[in-house]
C-alpha cells in the first residue's frame, strides 16, 4: 500500500508540474511583442494632437509633395501651395524610396510609418516627421457626383 500511495504521489507532482509548465509557457506567449497593425489616424486628429501619437506606427492620408531638401505629406494641396506648415509632417525617405514613390508625388496617398513630433506647438514648421515609412500607396480622393450637363 506504501508503494501504491508513492505512484499516486508521483503523478499529482508530475500533473501539477505539466500544468505548471503549461500556465508559464501560455502566460510568455501572450506577454510577447506581436507586429501590430499601424493605427489608422486621418491628417486632422494627427495634427490636433500629434504627440498623442508620437513613437507610434500610423497609417494616415493627405497630399505628397516629395522634394529632395522638403518631403512631406500635407493635409491638403491647398495646405502645401500656401505654405501652412503646420498642416504637414516633415517624411524621412531613402533615395531608393524616393525613387520608388515619385510617380505618386503631388497626389493624396496612404502612407505608413513611424511618427515623431514634439508637439504641434513645437518649434519646427511642420507637425513633426513621419520615419520608417513601409508603405506609401496612390489614394483617389472623393470626387463628388457631377450630373450631366443638358445640352
């Protein structure tokens, strides 16, 4: 009978030891950094509060106007043709990306990256700088429903 309690005793250390195991390595897997989707944030709240989002990945939207010495993407066309450099975020590209994007410079994209900002009543002209862009995509805005003329 001493044996038979000995094997019972075995087993509930060996069942609370797996189960142990199983509760730590559940609890790590869950803890560790998962690629998260970038948030998707329009130009007007990134503007508003950029600080809010500062170190984090967005997706946002507006008018790219790519210049080797001013890449940026500005809420809207108006905004860069009248200089309202608080309606922009400064773009850190490579030369490769600036190849790579030209054909959509002076069109609205989507665009993906790394936003930085010291606020939008810091010193810099623009909002803050948007890095580590992984996607610039071409993005036809609303054109509204024109009727047909009569003739």
């Amino acid at each position: 009978m001493n044996i038979r309690n000995h094997s019972v005793t075995k087993w509930k250390a060996l069942i609370l030891c797996f189960g142990s195991f199983l509760v730590a390595a559940i609890s790590i897997s869950m803890a560790a950094p998962k690629p998260s989707e970038p948030a998707s944030v329009g130009m007007v709240a990134l503007l508003a509060a950029p600080q809010k989002y500062d170190g984090k990945v967005i997706r946002t939207w507006g008018f790219l106007n790519l210049r080797s010495d001013n890449d940026g993407i500005w809420l809207h066309k108006e905004d860069l043709q009248a200089a309202l450099w608080k309606n922009s975020f400064a773009l850190e590209l490579t030369a490769e990306q600036e190849k790579q994007f030209k054909d959509l410079n002076h069109t609205y994209v989507m665009l993906e990256g790394s936003l930085h900002s010291k606020g939008s009543e810091g010193p810099a002209l623009n909002s803050g700088t948007i890095s580590h862009i992984t996607l610039v995509h071409g993005w036809s805005p609303y054109v509204p429903f024109e009727p047909k003329k009569s003739k």
